[in-house]
C-alpha cells in the first residue's frame, strides 16, 4: 500500500500509536514473566503444571487466531481444526522427511496453514455470512480425507512420534513444551494488538459493519480480507506444530478433533470477540476451567458445562466478558 | 474391473434411496436456515433426540417407529413455537449478526448431545423389527426395507412440506418471509406467526429424520454431528430456501457418494460429497439449481 | 496509560488466578504412611466413544480391588483406584498421568482403554521411569520399546498378523481350498493394522486378492459395498471393522444376500451385548475374532465367578451384560499387579517389571507369559463363529455352543459350517 | 482529456436472463448537478452501482478523470474520486460516528495530507460534532442521512452520487439535506442525484435524465426533460 497512514492527524488514531507501544511492551512483558513463572512454579508442582500450562495456553493461542479473523473482521472459521490438524501434520511430515527440529516445524506450519488461510480468503470473496462458515467446514472435512488417505503420514492409522531427548536448560521436554507455548501465545497477542489498532484492524471492523459500504469509503476488503485469514490460518497452524510431540500419537481424529473446533470458537465468544483480551480471557476462563473439571468432577458434565457457558453467554452477554466489563464501567461513570 | 451394468445400477438405486434419507435430514434445514435465516446447526441434535425416543417407545412401551413418527411429528409442531419464542426473546430480537445464533445452537448441540449421553449412555443403539431386514428384488436390483422405508417416509415428508408451503395461506406467507419480511406485513400477515409454524415444521421432520436415522443403522449420542455437514451441504446445492432443489440435491449426493464407494473406494466419498459443496459455494453460491 | 494499566493488571490477575487454580486442591502428603491404601491411578474412558468398553474394563478392576481388599489386601494394605475420566480423548491424558504422578502421587499407574490413550500417556511414564500395565494397546510398545511396559490384549508379539491368522488357516483347511479372497474395513487404525496382517497372511496361503478397499468411518449404506464384494465372487470375504459398521456389514450381507464361503474376521463390536443382541440370527455363521467366549476349553479358574459378579453388577450400572471381552482381562491385569508384587514384596517398579518379564501368571484369563516388549509371549487371538442363534435374547449368548472357537487349535470347541449365506 | 469528468458508454447488466440496463450512455461535467430519475425497477440503482463500482457492467464502458474503471472495485474508485451515499444508510455500527468518519479519511490517499481539524470540520459541516463519540444506533433517521453524506465528503470526492438521500424525510429536513448538497457542489464537486422527491429534483439539478425499464429515455434541461411525453406516460404516471 502506497500510502502513508502515519499523515493522518485524526486525534485518536496517534494515541493509538502510542498507546499500542506500550500494550505490545506489557504483553510481551507478562508472557515473558509468565514463562519464568512456569519454570518456578512448574519445579515445584511437577510436570502437571506444564502439561495443564500447555493445554490452556494452546487454547489462548488458538482463540487468537480465530479472532484476528472472525471477531474482527466477522467471517467465521468453522475449521479451526482443520488449520491446527494442518500445523500438526506439517511437524510430523518435516519429521519423516528431514528430521526437521521444533524451531524449523513452527515457522513452516505456519507458512502452510497460513497458505491454506490465503486460499479461504479468496473464499470469502464470493461467501459472506453461513456461507462461508460453511465453507471452511466443508475445507477441514477434505483436508481430514486428505490426511487419511495419505498414508505417507499415518493416514487412517495414525503416526507415533517420539520426542526428541531433552536438551539445553529445560528439565523435561513438557517443560519447554509449556514454554514454546506460552511465547508463542504472547506473541499471537501482540500481533493481535498491532492488528486491531492498526489501519488493518480499523478497516476489518469496518467491512465487519458493512462490506459494500466500507468499499466505497475507500476500504480495500479483500486485501484486508486475505491479510485476517493468512495471519488467523499461520497463528492456528503454529498453534498445532507441537502437538504430536505433546500427543505422541496422531491420527486424524486427535489431530481434527472437535473439541478443538468448538473451544476455539466458544472461548472468543465468551470472552468476547470485539478486543484482543477478549479471547485471551475466554481461553484462560474456559481453559482453566475444563483442566480442573476434567480431574475433579471428571464425568460427562465437564463437557455439559462449555455448551451451558455458551449459550448463557450469548443469549444474555452477547458481547462477551469484555461486554460485560465495559458495561460495569460505564454503570460506574 | 469388476464394474457391471447391475452394480451400477445397484448402486444408482441406493444412492438414491439414501438421498431420500438425506432429503429428510435436510429439508429442515432448508426450511430453518434457508427460509427463516436461522442457522439452526442443532438440527442434528433434534435428529438424535428423534432417534433415541424411537429407540425409548419400541423398547419400553412397545410402540412402533411408524407411529412414533407420527407422534414425534405431532410433538414437534406442537413445541416448535415455544422453542422459536425462545430463540426469538433470546437471539433474534436482538438482530445480531448470525454469528451469536450460531454460537447458540452450537450450544444447543452440545447439550443436548451430553443430554443423551448421561441418559443413555454411549453405546449404539438400534431398532429390532423384523420388517426392517427384508429385501425386496427387482430385477438384479435389490432394495432393502432399511432404506426404503426412510425413502418412502422422506419423500412423504417432503411432499408434505412442499404442498403447505404452496398450497395454503400460512405457508405462502412463509415462503414470502423468506423473500421479503416487510411484504408479508403489507398483506396482513404476521411474519411473526409464520416463522413460528416453520421453525415447528423444521423441528418436527428433524425428530422424524432421527427415527429414520435408527432404522437405517445403529445410533449413539455424538454421531448426529456427521450430519451437520451434509445437510447443510445439500441444503446450499439445492439453492438454500427450495424444498424440490434440496431433494434434488440430496439425491445427487446420495448417487455420487454409492458412484464413488461402487468406482473408486468408498474411502474417497466424503471427499466428492464436500468437494462438490466446495466447489459450488466457490462457483455457484446460489446453488445448483439457483437462479 | 492508566487505562492500559488497568488492562494490564487484568490479564497478570489472571494468570495469577491460572497459577492458583492449576495447583489448588493439590497439596498431598509428601510421603504416604504404610498404613495408607496402595493408590492406583488411571484415566480411563467414561464418556464418549470408547466409554462402552472403558466402564466395562473398569468395572472389571473395581471387582478384582473388592475381591482383595475382602481378602484383607496388599502388603497389608486396602486398595484404592484414582481415575479420571479421559473423555475418549487422547488431548487429556498427558494431563490426567502428570497429575496422577506428580500431584496426586499414586504409588502405581495402569493404562486405560485403546492404543491412542496409552500412546499418550507414554512419555509421561517413561520419563517418570514407571511401570505401565496396560489394556488394549494395539502395538504401542513397537516404537517406544519402553521396558516397563506390559500390555494385555493377548495379540501376542505381532498383533497385526493375529487377527486374520485363524482366519486364514481354517480357510485353507477347508476342501477344496478356496483360491480368492476380498479384503474390506473401516478406514481407521484398527482395521487398517488387521487388513494389513490380512493382505500378508492371504499373500502367504496363496489366496487371490480379488477386493481390497476402505471405506470411511460413519458410511451409513453398506449395500453398495457389499455389492461391489459380490460381483467379484470372492470365496472368503475378510472385514475389519469398529461396531456400528460391524452392525452394518453384517445387515448388507444379508440384505444383498451375499454367498462366500466365509464372512467375517476382524470385526471389532460383535464381542459386545450390545451388537450380539442387536443382530441375533444374523449372526449365524459370521466368523470373527474374539479373546474369550464361554466355551468348555477356555475354562480358567475364577473366571465364572468372576463373570457371575461382573454380570449381576454390570446389569446395575448399564454397562455391557456379558463382560467377555475387555473385563476379564481388566480383571487379569490386576492379578498380574497383585502377584508380581507378592513375590516382589514392595511398590518397587524396576523389581515389579524385572519380575513380571520373568514370571508367569495364572489368571482368569488363563496363564500369561509376557515377551521383551511387554506383549504376551504366546498370542491366543480366537476365531469364532456363531451358531444356532435364535432371537434377539441375550441370555443364549452365556451359553456353550453359540460362539463356537475354530482356532487356534489348542482352544477348538467345533467345526465350522460353512459356507456363509445359506 | 475530455472536458467529461465521467464518460460511460452502452452500460449493459444483466442479471440472469433479465437485461437491467440496455446500453445506457452518460456524460458528466465537472462540477455538474445532475438529476437521475425512473420508476421503481427501473434500472436507477443498478447504473449508479456500476458507475461506484458495487456491480461490473456486461457491455459497455465507463471513463472517470480520463482513466478507465470499467472494471475495477469500488475501493479503487473511492479512491479516485467517486463517492456515494446509500439507498438505505449504512452507517459502520461498530463503530462511533467520528470513526465513521476517520474510515475513509484513513483509506483513501490524498494529494495534500488531511488537517488535523478535517473530522471535526466535516462533523461540524453535517452538524453531528456533538454526536461525534456516539454510535450509529442512537442516531435519527436524518442524522444518519447526515452521516451518509458525512463520509462521502471525508472521501474528498469528485463525483457525489446521493441515492435516495432524502427517502422518508420531512419537508424540512429535506431542505436540509439539499442545503448541505448545494454547499459540497459549490466546492466543486459534481454530483448525481437520485431521487424520487420531484420537487427537490427539480430544484436542485441543472439537467435531469431519465431511466425506463433499462434504458435512457430522456436526457436534458429538467423542466424540458419533464415535458416530454414518454416521460410523463412512463413516470408520472398513466
């Protein structure tokens, strides 16, 4: 884009500027801090504390990435699972054939998630709404025959993929799992900070209103359109990198599991998908949540309660926990 | 290979008999969704409630599907309008964008699928009537009872559907809510009223198509999600609000699913059904039969 | 700023309640007192698709742990279980054995039901370096050649040519011998390994593959598959499949009335109440594997007891009315626990396992060898078929004679009828 | 260079196997007033969104400024230099009215950067600058019209296409609205008014075309263009 969006004075857009730096620097700060603090805790509680850090913080990074697009821009991803399946076995595709370590598996299943994110945004060029929600669940439904049907990678059957031994100054391999993670997640965060108060972010929320009006001021839709589901399709991909090596075991059904699908849309939605703490805080909500119900109540009612939490959020807070914060703040003026 | 003019048209005859089965699962659809804009996802959900009170009334009072179907019609209308009030007061009031309808029903599915999980557990469950494993031979052409009863009842249902909607007043306001809500006030009737009788509508053949769901095959909780999928897929090939497209479209599923198992593997088949629904929302938004 | 502040504040608040809720509830004696119970920990599935069997297994391990602390326990201590449920998702377990481990700190850990939970588990256990006794894992020790590892499903060291191998050979010693076979399953692990053993086995006993293709999980017609099977005439039809398509395969044989001279094989579900029930008289003459069926030459002792109690219980709690299949080997891997720690005389996991790869164990599920990778020496994979099944009652099915064993010979109880489809 | 700021030439859209437009041609000076009107279904909207861009013509081509976007996206000819207000408005709901207008302030580039008074001047200008923090939603059906014309104008246009502008407004507020026309046309900005409110048509533009059933019938002096017979036969009416 040819233009310099720094020349515009309007006051709240170089506030915005400012106010993004230092955002982006307490972000970067807390996840850093939250890493030390894993280590600290995690040599005290055990390994558990990793492998539950890990879980959770996959789901903030996930409910990130789905918002850059869906909550900002309003197109929503039904095949979430299909982006992170697609991280996933990109790790161990590069496994079999090179070797390849975590640190070059992230970045590539990025790229490639975030190819497959481009092709859906030329989706949306036609699909509005249903439609193309329908559409990114008819794609993870044919990535899934893909993959089954690609016996290269397990196919049908699945693939064990053993971890390598750990090395450097981590404890154990959950340990830098855990904190892989969380900078990854951190990271997600402040690319959804930059997006959302950027020009992107400005624009996003404009063709959310209304497409057709937000052309004619000007707003180049399908590049900002291409530009949400590449960086929303990268940040799921990255999210499903580590998992054979947290999993050990992959075959379709873990990797395009549904209950991926539905907390990486619950947990924006609940958190509320209008600001980037939104999800931030439906993940640790939800996530937290489901960790403790899972080894204390442990019976079907753990599930029960995502789809209770959901349909109570957006039947009486439709606007999320964000909506609701902002709602008490205004009651308080 | 060992392809012969018998089994292909074995497999023509099942793939149609089992989109007849898939028109009764989509036919809601078409009605909640294509019609009303109601993203009704829980449609499956309803399906499986269907299914398991099928199961329920054979095996505690003896009752046959045949008539539980009928009843489950029956109960469906007759709830239907308290469900849509309900998604009226909570959702649709509000006009917000179909993402929070969606996020609801995505709930509702869910509720309803652990509902049945903790009621009746995990294991399948099937129907034992011994009318279901007759086969009826035609020729080289064998037809099951299995799947020809749903086709018959489906394609009954269907033609129910369509004659309300275009021979009596209420349904002719409802094909016109799906045109234009403002029109239907100007001829005096409440768009209200009509959304109502159709989302009932679409309830009662979802709880049918669940009771043909069990006479077909073996059913548990969580396997009314594969249906999420393919129902909206035949819903959107029929060009999304027609009741003739949508069976046309699911026979057109149903016959390139059997083609593909009967030419190619069976392993292949959802590849073609989401392929052919990729393809057309990337080409043809409206529709195979859209205009 | 001091609007970011406050956001800020929020999110390291969180995380704080993160860290708080993560460990709450979590403080345990650090050491348990003798008197304490032996505490055994395990995720196993009580939800979703694999909870029919996970509560069977279970139910099958409450009754061993009934069974001996009546008897007045281990080492002089009760027993007592520690489980979550895994949800049949194998994205829990690491989670549930690190806080087994670490948090809960179990003095013993057994796996729950199928491969992909007990592949989940595995780096947990081998980097805690504890003994892992575990239930129907198909394989799961092949890559990681973990030493403490040591699984029940007696596929013996290479599973994925057992299920068809009592197949096979009671073809082949059928005259004339047959000279085609199809091959057909789900597309999924299980069959995908059994199909694989087939192919090998069939290839070995000189059999033309004539068929030999995969069909998706949750295909609904199975006419159109089955027809296809019988245009090419194929002699032996060969299916591995799970349970709602082993219900359909069965049906589609039937309704289009296919004639070999065998059906069946690697069909995972006919084991089960459920899908015995479900199909009654269809069964007859469908061949298939299984691990135990009440037949006069597998007569273990306990094992009608044991089958009497899980009965009589399992009618209570909703779970599988027979119980042959998973639970008494649930059973059995707790009798293996208990005598290795017997003779070993303490929790200690590196003499347990020493122990148990040396020992062998009499149990329900008759007496158990275990090979270097865990797996038990000597597979005792049955072929069976059903016969003379009358209606829909599940009661026939306790009964000699219905689920009569064609193989291995050791084990034989009757001759097959053949062929299938008369 | 034309002395035309746009040109367009045998405009054809179908839709279907329905001809909307049948080559309809269109010439504008800059600067220059010009009323658009037809009956309902006539094909009005549907020339408007070719020339903005919301639809791409079958046949026919359109010139604005010398270059050619026949064929290219709305956005693009936001940018060089064409604006519109909608039928129906549709005000960005998410957002407050300031950043209504900061939308196109923001995404379309300018020769000399914009004041860093410009939003409040343009607010001022549509009289919301007190509303300015408010949402679309609380505001009123003139307001929004206001706010329609409001980011148009923060487009920094050339051509202003006004469709329906005053559709259910009162007498007084039309003249509103028509005030607020004449001052951004005075600045030099063309603009095509689409209008079923004759007597604001009448009033406003310096020459009047006609659309029937796709096809222009008449094209001239307004009270000429109104004389003319099939006009009257086919708009005002039998």
């Amino acid at each position: 884009m040819n233009m310099d969006h720094t020349t515009v004075t309007s006051g709240v857009t170089q506030t915005d500027k400012r106010r993004r730096r230092t955002t982006e620097l307490m972000i970067a700060a807390a996840g850093i801090l939250l890493s030390l603090l894993l280590i600290v805790v995690g040599r005290t509680y055990g390994d558990y504390f990793y492998v539950a850090s890990y879980v959770v913080l996959q789901f903030v990074l996930l409910a990130t990435a789905w918002n850059v697009l869906g909550g900002y821009s309003g197109y929503v991803n039904f095949g979430s699972a299909g982006f992170f399946a697609v991280g996933c076995y990109t790790t161990i595709l590069l496994g079999k054939l090179f070797d390849a370590p975590l640190a070059v598996c992230v970045p590539a299943a990025g790229i490639v998630a975030g190819l497959i994110g481009l092709g859906t945004g030329y989706l949306s060029l036609r699909l509005r709404g249903v439609f193309f929600s329908i559409a990114t669940l008819a794609l993870a439904v044919m990535l899934q025959t893909l993959i089954v049907n690609w016996s290269y990678v397990g196919g049908a059957r699945g693939v064990y993929v053993l971890r390598p031994d750990t090395s450097g100054p981590f404890d154990s391999y959950v340990q830098l799992l855990a904190i892989v993670m969380c900078l990854m997640a951190t990271a997600a965060v402040i690319v959804a900070v930059v997006v959302e108060r950027s020009w992107i972010g400005f624009g996003l929320a404009a063709l959310r209103d209304d497409e057709t009006a937000a052309e004619a001021a000007g707003v180049p839709s399908l590049r900002l359109k291409l530009i949400a589901t590449t960086l929303s399709g990268f940040l799921m991909g990255v999210a499903g990198a580590p998992f054979p090596y947290y999993i050990t075991y992959v075959d379709p059904a873990s990797a395009f599991s549904l209950a991926i699908a539905i907390n990486t849309i619950a947990m924006p939605l609940i958190g509320g998908t209008a600001t980037w703490w939104g999800p931030v805080v439906g993940a640790l909500l939800l996530g937290i949540t489901q960790q403790v119900l899972t080894v204390t109540i442990s019976s079907a009612a753990n599930l029960l309660i995502v789809g209770v939490l959901l349909v109570i959020f957006v039947a009486v807070a439709p606007n999320g926990i964000v909506g609701l914060v902002r709602k008490f703040r205004e009651s308080r003026r | 290979m060992y392809v012969t003019w018998d089994l292909m048209a074995n497999a023509i005859v099942a793939g149609i008999l089992l989109g007849g089965f898939y028109a009764a699962v989509a036919v809601g659809v078409t009605i909640a969704f294509g019609m009303l804009d109601i993203v009704n996802i829980a449609h499956p959900a309803v399906m499986m409630i269907g299914a398991f009170l099928a199961y329920l009334a054979l095996n505690t009072f003896g009752i046959d599907p045949m008539i539980t179907m009928v009843i489950l019609a029956g109960v469906g209308l007759a709830i239907g309008p308290f469900l849509y009030r309900g998604y009226h007061a909570l959702i649709e009031k509000r006009g917000d964008e179909s993402l929070q309808g969606l996020a609801f029903f995505f709930g509702i599915l869910f509720i309803v699928e652990i509902g049945l999980v903790m009621t009746f557990g995990v294991d399948y469950r099937a129907l034992e009537l011994s009318y279901l494993s007759k086969t009826f031979e035609l020729g080289a052409v064998s037809i099951p009872a299995r799947m020809l009863i749903p086709f018959v009842v489906a394609m009954i249902m269907c033609g129910l559907c369509y004659a309300y909607l275009f021979y009596t007043f209420t349904g002719r306001t409802i094909l016109a809510v799906a045109q234009d809500v403002e029109a239907v006030r100007l001829i005096g009737a409440d768009p209200q009223r009509s959304k109502s009788v159709a989302f009932s509508i679409a309830i009662a053949t979802g709880l049918v198509a669940g009771v043909l769901l069990i006479l077909i095959q073996p059913v548990e909780p969580s396997i009314g999600r594969e249906f999420i999928g393919r129902a909206f897929a035949v819903c959107v090939l029929g060009g999304i609000a027609s009741i003739t497209g949508t069976v046309t479209a699911a026979m057109i599923l149903g016959v390139a699913e059997t083609l593909t198992a009967s030419l190619i593997g069976p392993s292949w088949s959802p590849a073609i059904s989401f392929g052919l629904l990729l393809l057309t929302l990337a080409f043809r938004p409206s529709g195979i039969f859209g205009r | 700023m001091s609007k970011n502040d406050f956001t800020i504040n929020r999110r390291e608040a969180l995380a704080g309640i993160a860290t708080a809720a993560l460990t709450a509830g979590s403080i345990v004696p650090a050491s348990a007192q003798t008197q304490q119970p032996i505490r055994i920990g395990m995720g196993m599935a009580m939800t979703g698709g694999l909870a029919a069997l996970g509560k069977s297994a279970l139910l099958g391990m409450q009754i061993w742990k009934d069974d001996l602390n009546a008897r007045g326990g281990l080492l002089g201590r009760k027993v007592e279980f520690v489980t979550y449920d895994d949800q049949s998702s194998p994205a829990v377990v690491p989670g549930i054995y690190s806080k087994l481990i670490d948090i809960d700190k179990v003095d013993l850990v057994v796996s729950g039901y199928a491969t992909n939970q007990i592949a989940a588990a595995m780096p947990t256990i081998m980097q805690k370096k504890r003994l892992f006794m575990t239930l129907f894992g198909l394989a799961a020790n092949d890559q990681f050649k973990y030493d403490r590892y040591f699984q029940m499903q007696p596929n013996g060291p290479d599973a994925r040519m057992e299920f068809s191998r009592g197949y096979i050979e009671t073809a082949m010693a059928m005259n004339p011998k047959p000279k085609t076979i199809a091959l057909v399953g789900a597309d999924a692990e299980f069959p995908n390994i059994a199909l694989d053993g087939a192919r090998e086995n069939a290839k070995k006993a000189g059999l033309k593959i004539v068929y030999d293709k995969m069909y998706p999980p949750n295909t609904i017609d199975f006419g159109t598959i089955v027809r296809s099977i019988k245009a090419t005439e194929a002699e032996l039809v060969f299916v591995a499949s799970y349970p709602p398509d082993s219900a359909g395969m069965v049906r589609a044989a039937r309704e289009v009335g296919l004639k070999s001279r065998m059906f069946g094989g690697g069909m995972i579900g006919l084991q089960s109440a459920a899908l015995k029930t479900q199909l009654g008289p269809l069964l007859n003459g469908v061949v298939g594997y299984d691990l135990y069926v009440p037949e006069p030459t597998l007569k273990f002792p306990g094992i009608e007891e044991f089958l009497k109690k899980y009965q009589a219980e399992a009618a209570k709690q909703g779970v599988d009315p027979l119980g042959f299949y998973i639970a008494p080997f649930a059973y059995a891997e707790m009798q293996v626990l208990e005598q290795a720690i017997v003779a070993v005389g303490s929790l200690d996991e590196a003499k347990l396992a020493q122990h148990i790869h040396k020992a062998s164990f009499d149990t329900v599920a008759g007496t158990i060898k275990f090979q270097e990778r865990g797996e038990w020496a000597e597979p005792r994979v049955l072929l069976v078929q059903y016969q003379g099944v009358t209606g829909n009652d599940v009661e026939q099915f306790k009964q000699t004679g219905r689920q009569v064993i064609l193989h291995p010979p050791k084990y034989k109880s009757g001759d097959i009828k053949a062929p299938f489809g008369d | 260079m034309s002395e035309f700021i746009l040109s367009a030439k045998g405009i054809t859209k179908r839709f279907g196997g329905f001809t909307a437009l049948k080559g309809v041609d269109f010439e504008m000076a800059p600067g220059e007033r010009v009323g658009l009107i037809g009956p309902n279904g006539s094909g009005k909207s549907t020339f408007v969104n070719c020339l903005a861009g919301a639809l791409t013509p079958d046949e026919g081509s359109i010139v604005f400024r010398g270059d050619d976007i026949t064929t290219l996206p709305s956005w693009k000819r936001a940018r060089a230099g064409i604006a519109r207000s909608f039928q129906i408005p549709r005000p960005f709901k998410g957002l407050t009215v300031r950043q209504n207008i900061e939308v196109p302030l923001l995404f379309i580039p300018r020769e000399n950067a914009p004041k860093a008074d410009e939003v409040d001047r343009i607010l001022a200008s549509i009289g919301l600058l007190e509303k300015a923090d408010a949402s679309p939603k609380s505001l009123s059906q003139v307001e929004l019209r206001k706010l329609e014309l409001g980011r148009a104008l923060a487009a920094h246009p050339r051509l202003l296409i006004a469709d329906e502008a005053m559709a259910g407004l009162s007498d007084g507020e039309v003249v509103e609205i028509v005030e607020l026309l004449n001052r951004l046309n005075e600045s030099g900005i063309a603009i095509i008014m689409i209008e079923h409110i004759m007597k604001a048509v009448l009033a406003f533009s310096e020459r009047v075309i006609v659309i029937v059933a796709g096809e222009k019938i008449a094209d001239g002096e307004p009270h000429e263009v109104m004389k003319h017979p099939e006009v009257e036969r086919a708009y005002l009416g039998q």
